[in-house]
C-alpha cells in the first residue's frame, strides 16, 4: 500500500505542491460549481485526515456542535451564544494547558485557528451581521477550509461568502471556453502570492531556523555576546518570515480558489509605535481581539482606566493565546507595558514618541521574541544572561562563534532585514499582472522548488500556537 | 501557465532519466513527486537528462561530463562519498515523523555546503578566522618542541636497540601530552576543536563538517604552508598555504598520536563491513605516512535516545554495531580503540539528553566530558609513565593553585 507522506499537508513541500494542490484544484474548477462546497469540504477533511488523524474526531465535533448551536446564535438567544463561545474557548484553553505542560504531544491541528473562527461566526450570526444560516455544507467548509485550518489567516465569514467562484454566481451560466480564462486568472494571481511567500520560507525562514538550531547547539550558556544578539535579529527574522510566507501561501491558495486576499502582515517592522506594530503584525488575529473582545467591552472610548483594564485582557488572552507557559505571559506583558506607556505617557511629547517608538519597534519587541521563543525557563535565563553579559560569564565560550555563524548565514540575514523595508514586496503586488514580475515570479518559484526538494520539510512554527 | 509546462517537462524529464540519469538517487514515491529527481540532481550539480540527451547526440558526452565535475568537485569527485550523502538527505526527506529531526537534518544541509571553522588562540590570544575549511592549530610544530619532541627523540633511539620497550599502557595524562596529537573528524570533531580550550591549544585538528572516511584522500581542506622551490630560503611561517587532503597533509608533518572519529555521517550507506573495511585502508595509509605515530580509533559517539528511536539512519544500535567492528582494527601495538560514549551515555546508552540541542552533537559546555575521556584514556610508553605522571601532579598541583588565585580574587 502506498503511504501517504504527512509532510503532504506542508505548504513548502513538493507533494503538497505538486500533489494535493493539483487534484484539488482540477476538481473543484471541472467538477459542477454547485459541488464546489462539498468538495473543498470534503478536501478539507482530507487534509485535515492526513495531517493529524488522531484529532480528526475533535475537529469534525466541534464542527457539528458549533453548527448546531449556529441555529440558535440566528435566533439572538443570549444564553446559546454564551454556552457555545464559552465552549469553543474551554475546548481551545483546555488542549493548551495539556500541551503546554506535556500532558500531549502536540495540539489538534489548527485548533487554535479554527476555534477562533468558530467564535467569530457565531458572534457575527447572533448579532446579525450574517443575516441567516447560509447551510450545512457552506459553512462546515467556512470552518474547515484546508488554505486556513493550520495557521490561518482568520477569515471572515464575511470574506468566504465574497466568493462568486465557490458560489458559481460568476461562471455558472458561462460556456467553459469562456470559464476557462477566469480560473487561470484566478490561479495566475494566486500563484504570485504563493510563489513570494514560498521565497520568504525557503530562502530566508528555513536558513534562519537553521542558524537558530546551530545557536542552540552551542547551548545558550555558552555563546558570546555579539552570537546572543545575532540570535535576536535571527530568531525575530526567523518567525516574522516563517509566518508571512506561511500567511502569503495560504492567502494565494484563498485566491486560486476565488477568495478575496487575506491581509496578515503589513510590514510591521516599519511600524512607529508597538501598538501599531501589532496592527501591522498577524494582522486577522489582531482584529479578531479587536472586534470580539476590546470593543465589545467597550474599547478606548470611555474612561482612562477602562482602556487600561480592556487593554490588559486582551493582552492576557493574546499571551494564553499562544501558550499557558510563563514565558508568553510575560511577553504579552511587556508589550502590554509598552503600549500603555506609549498611549498614556509619551503620547503627550510627540518627538519623544516618535523616538522611544522607534526604539520599542526596533529593539525591544526583537527581546521579546527571544522570551517568546524559549518557554524553558533555564534556557530563558541563559540567555538573557549573555545578552546582557553583567550578570555573569558564559560556559565555555567560544569569542569567535559570531563570526562563523554571520560568515554562514548572512546572505539570509541580509536578505531578511533588506525585505523588511516595503518596496520590493509591494512592487511585486502591485505589478502582479505585468508580464516581469511573472517571468520573475515563475523563475522564482523554480528556484525554491528546486532548492526544497534537496531537503526535508521543514514545518511552519505557528503550526505549534 | 508556465508553471504548468515546466512542471510536465520536469516530470517526464523524472520520468525517462529515471533508470539512467538519476540511478544513482534514492526514490520513495511516498516522499515526493518523481519530477523532484531532476530538481535534486541539479541542485546537486548534475544535469538533467535531456540537457545530457542532447550533449550525448552532439558528441560531446565524454567531455561534457569532465566538465560537470570540475565545477561541482567536492561533490561528483567520488561516487561513494556522494552516496553516502544522497542517503542521508534521502532519509531527511524521509523523515517526517518528528519535526525535531527534519529541523536538525536541514541545519546539516546548510552546513554541509561549506564549512567554517574558527581557530581561536592558538598562538596567543588573537582571534583568528579560517574561511573556507579550517584547519586547526598549524602553530603546533613549534610549540612541540617541549616534552612531546624530547620523548620523540627518545622513542627512535630506543627504537634503534631495543624494540620490546615500545609497550604503551593507557594513563591519565596532562595537557602537554596532546602537543603532537592530531585530532581527524567530522563535525563533533570540529566542535571539540572549538569549544575545548584545554586541547585546542595543544593538539592539530584535521577536522570539517560532514567529513567522512571516505574523504581522507579527497577532500581538499586542510591548508598547510606549500612546499617551496629548491633553494629558497623562506622561514615556515611566510610561506602561503595551500589546501590539500588529509593525506597529503599527513606526508608533510609528524605527528606522535594521531585520533580518529569518522562514521556519523556513513551511516547511511554501506555495511558495517564494507564501512569498517575503508577505515582499515585509511588507518594502514596512516601507519605507512606516520610510522612513529601511535593511532587511535574512537568508537563514534551515540545520538540522543529520542534521536535513535525516531530516525531510520542515525540509530545507536547501528553505531554499536560499527564500533564493535571498528575496534576490531586495533592490534594494541601501534593502533589503539576508545570508546568515549562511556563518558556521555545515559541510561539508555545513548547520548544524553542534557548534554545535546539538537541529538546529536554535543553542547559547548559537555566536550569536557570527551576531552576528560581522552586525558583520562590515553597510551603513554611504559618507560615514560614516570616523566608522565609527575608532569601530570605538575599540571594539577598547577591548576589547584590557580583556582585557589581564582577563588581569592572573587572575594
């Protein structure tokens, strides 16, 4: 019997490329429109099934049980909508704590990705800004689409129903000779989205993560100085780039299959401020809080305390969010501090904001995620203390060790921080359908392939959160 | 579209170079498409098999494929050492069921393509940074003129009247002992060179990232001063250097002990025998280059347990099986077999969890354990076992003294 290999659910990987995106799309472009639905359902399971078939049962009943609560979102009851919101988040905090303190192995794939939806959907049906139950089919498919169900992006419904391919409003009364022009413009358009975010995860991310692993090899007690801050540039470069490709190649497949794109990152680094930073940065998770928690209760348009006290749930969620161990809780403090200070205090000094800003953007939140990256507090410790080397000497230190890793790895580096500025990116957004950037992009695409296929998939990091 | 038409291409192109072209490359239709065969072969510095199809109708196949060498030579000079690559890469892109693995295997492939080392301090304190492929404290000859060349000196005359006296006995020793030892190995090699002030600053390292036995004479890396013209009259250290392999190296300089870990990275490929079999060719081309030289054979150390029992390469039960063999090329004579993974073992006889990032090399601060090992492992000659163990209650009485400095200056 043919295996089927697990690394098939990996975007970056040969076989999801060249295996399960082609059958899926042939599929759902030949088959009927009115099947399209059902099938990306069913592919979604599919996926689903492949990548983790252990959670599949806890997928499919969350699942059933928010469509059948959906029902009763629609008639407005209260008391529903807080059963089912209180369950999915049970059901995501509870896979957390039992991950994040090694009861199991892994999370449910996606599970903190599609609970989120799922509470999403149900808010905006019980508030009515979806007008009534759109079916079974659509909205099981909503919740299990395999573009979005590892990592995201957090679609709207609002978004998946502003789709005239899945609908089969835009190509249902066409001949296929005229059909076929829209599709291929669909996947022409999707592609360039996919092909630069595969670029930022094979040449950049991948690297990174390798420079990442040779730091830890060391051991964190035992790199010098100049090494510990390389490693935050590495790792801050490392995951920002991890994740954007990861959101690029699930938005372009959105877009191959008629979705609008879903905007996840918008150059965060350029950012002035660490609350516009997180405005830029995961950018569906952001507005998730926003529209779900922040403003629901209330928001920064009442009092001063009130904000305070708002901003700090989301914070504290937004760490849980990504994992009950200290390290995240501290994290999301930190930046919780330095967005109140900014709102509260340097507000005031508009050239004091635009400086110390700067700085937070810059050099603090890079700290951060290094707190953010090691949950083991040992390994916290250690290398807060090479970082700021006063509180005491390393283990066997190499002085020299920046200097081998930087002469390895710093094309990467360099290519990271260089497209951390907007212009090549948005050139190629804007220019999408110009026949340049799309020899370039088919070139592009080669390349990486050609590079991926040499070696192992390397899965996403948000695939953990 | 273009996607769409190079993808077909690359697929037949898989398809038909399949049994000739690509042969050489292991397939498992459950890891990946069949069209990644011609992706990996050019990104292997090969070429696909209608570029060679249409070269080969030309006639200008022969020449062609010299051709193809020369600009890819650490990697096409030698089938067996590029088998035993590809198997390794092979298992990494296999190996999906532990995301810790894939990201450890894809860190040796980044490393793999070229090798840095940093030497640090071996004459002073200066940093000094090899590119390229680093060889390892060349200043040794000079600072071997202590106790290691006076015992030389003794060793031939004794060698001259009367032989039976070259009887060697394992011994802890000082540091000095390492002045004329020479250290050949792969990356754990490297990382002992690196993180293990103690030695680098005595003993030679030959040693390169995914070196393997099969590199001994043909991979080019260790840079030594070039062999100057007659009669020139230029001193050692002016002399531009060169890159040759090990055993050219080894026809160049003497040393007195000469230690040897290879074997991690052939485990893919191979047999233990046929493996065991090369090490032996390597280690009698070293007794021929290195007569005076003492060898020492060091069993490869374990991976971690979660390592072992995950992948379907790297396996401690493989390893055990080559050391056993491995240390059946010892004649306890001139050639000599450790096994260091007494030093590093857990319960599980695998390397230990706390000891290692990544499962299978070591952390900075664990290569003492290796290097206490070998000071405490070492074959002194009978006769010098005296001189020996007095410079070693020298060195110790020494580094007392200097802790008792250390202590009394922290307060």
């Amino acid at each position: 019997m043919l295996q089927i290999n697990p690394n098939i659910t990996n975007f970056s990987d040969l076989s999801f490329i060249f295996r399960f995106l082609p059958i899926f799309l042939i599929a759902y472009y030949v088959l009927p429109s009115r099947l399209r639905p059902l099938i990306l359902l069913v592919g979604s399971l599919a996926f689903y099934a492949i990548g983790d078939l252990n959670s599949l049962v806890i997928f499919v009943a969350a699942v059933v049980v928010n469509l059948i609560f959906s029902y009763k979102c629609q008639a407005h009851s209260k008391v529903s909508f807080t059963i089912i919101a209180a369950f999915d988040v049970i059901l995501l905090l509870s896979f957390k704590f039992l991950s994040g303190y090694g009861r199991i192995p892994s999370l449910p794939l996606g599970i903190s990705f599609f609970t989120f939806k799922m509470i999403s959907y149900q808010a905006d049906i019980y508030s009515g800004k979806i007008k009534k139950c759109p079916g079974v089919i659509a909205v099981a498919a909503y919740f299990s689409m395999f573009p979005q169900l590892m990592s995201g992006p957090i679609m709207r419904y609002s978004d998946y129903e502003n789709n005239r391919i899945l609908s089969g409003t835009e190509d249902r009364f066409l001949v296929f000779k005229d059909r076929l022009p829209i599709y291929l413009d669909k996947l022409e358009e999707g592609l360039v989205y996919f092909t630069l975010g595969f670029a930022m995860k094979a040449f950049i991310a991948d690297y990174l993560a390798a420079m990442w692993n040779d730091i830890g090899t060391i051991g964190y007690e035992s790199i010098s100085t100049p090494l510990a801050w390389a490693g935050v540039v590495c790792y801050s470069l490392n995951l920002y780039f991890d994740f954007w490709g990861y959101s690029l190649m699930a938005a372009g497949i959105g877009v191959m299959l008629g979705f609008p794109f879903v905007k996840n990152f918008d150059h965060p680094y350029m950012a002035k401020t660490v609350g516009e930073f997180y405005r830029r940065w995961h950018v569906t998770l952001g507005m998730w809080f926003r529209d779900y928690v922040y403003i629901p209760m209330g928001g920064s348009r009442t009092s001063k305390a009130k904000t305070i006290r708002n901003l700090c749930v989301v914070w504290a969620l937004t760490g849980l969010w990504h994992g009950v161990t200290p390290n995240f809780i501290i994290w999301a403090g930190l930046l919780l501090v330095m967005i109140i200070m900014e709102k509260f205090i340097w507000a005031s000094h508009e050239k004091l904001l635009s400086v110390i800003g700067r700085i937070h953007v810059l050099i603090f939140i890079p700290i951060t995620w290094v707190i953010f990256a090691l949950p083991v507090k040992e390994d916290l410790l250690n290398y807060l203390g090479r970082l700021f080397p006063f509180f005491g000497a390393g283990v066997s230190v190499n002085a020299g060790d920046y200097i081998k890793l930087l002469s390895t790895y710093y094309p990467f580096l360099g290519a990271g921080l260089i497209l951390l500025l907007p212009g090549i990116y948005t050139y190629f957004v804007r220019h999408r359908k110009d026949w340049l950037p799309r020899a370039l992009v088919l070139i592009l695409f080669w390349i990486c392939a050609a590079f991926v296929s040499t070696k192992a998939g390397n899965p996403f990091m948000y695939v953990n959160f | 579209m273009g996607i769409l038409v190079v993808a077909l291409l690359l697929t037949i192109d898989s398809a038909l170079g399949r049994n000739s072209t690509y042969e050489e490359i292991e397939y498992n239709a459950s890891d990946a498409p069949l069209m990644s065969l011609t992706l990996r072969n050019i990104m292997e510095g090969g070429k696909p098999y209608f570029v060679e199809l249409l070269s080969g109708k030309t006639g200008g196949n022969a020449q062609n494929d010299t051709l193809g060498n020369s600009e890819d030579n650490a990697q096409n000079s030698d089938a067996t050492d590029e088998a035993a690559r590809k198997s390794v890469d092979e298992n990494a892109s296999g190996d999906s069921e532990s995301n810790e693995v894939s990201a450890g295997d894809a860190n040796q492939e980044v490393s793999s393509g070229d090798g840095f080392g940093v030497s640090q301090g071996d004459a002073g304190d200066g940093l000094g940074v090899s590119d390229g492929n680093a060889v390892f404290g060349s200043e040794v000859s000079q600072g071997n003129a202590g106790d290691g060349g006076s015992a030389d000196a003794e060793v031939s005359e004794g060698n001259a009247t009367e032989p039976e006296t070259n009887n060697y006995v394992m011994a802890a020793v000082p540091d000095t002992y390492f002045d004329d030892a020479l250290f050949i190995g792969d990356s754990r090699t490297v990382g002992l060179f690196e993180y293990c002030e103690n030695l680098n600053q005595h003993a030679t390292f030959y040693s390169k990232v995914s070196m393997t036995i099969y590199g001994f004479n043909k991979k080019e890396f260790v840079s030594v001063p070039i062999i100057p013209a007659e009669g020139t009259d230029i001193p050692v250290e002016q002399l531009p250097t060169e890159k040759v392999t090990i055993e050219e190296a080894l026809t160049r300089k003497q040393f007195g002990k000469i230690y040897i870990m290879l074997g991690l990275n052939e485990l893919g490929s191979g047999t233990a025998e046929s493996f065991t079999r090369s090490y032996g060719e390597v280690v009698n081309r070293i007794r021929e280059l290195q007569p005076d030289a003492i060898i020492i054979i060091q069993g490869i150390m374990h991976v971690t347990h979660s390592k072992s029992s995950k992948d379907r390469v790297f396996k401690n039960s493989t390893i055990n099986e080559r050391n056993a063999m491995l240390s059946t090329l010892a004649d306890g004579e001139h050639v000599f077999y450790i096994d260091m993974n007494e030093a590093t073992d857990d319960e599980n006889g695998a390397l230990g969890h706390d000891l290692s990032f990544d499962n299978v090399h070591l952390k900075a601060k664990s290569y003492t354990l290796w290097y206490d090992y070998l000071k405490n492992h070492a074959f002194v000659k009978e006769k010098d076992l005296e001189e020996n163990n007095l410079l070693l209650q020298q060195e110790t009485e020494q580094r007392a003294a200097e802790n008792a400095a250390a202590a009394e200056n922290a307060q």
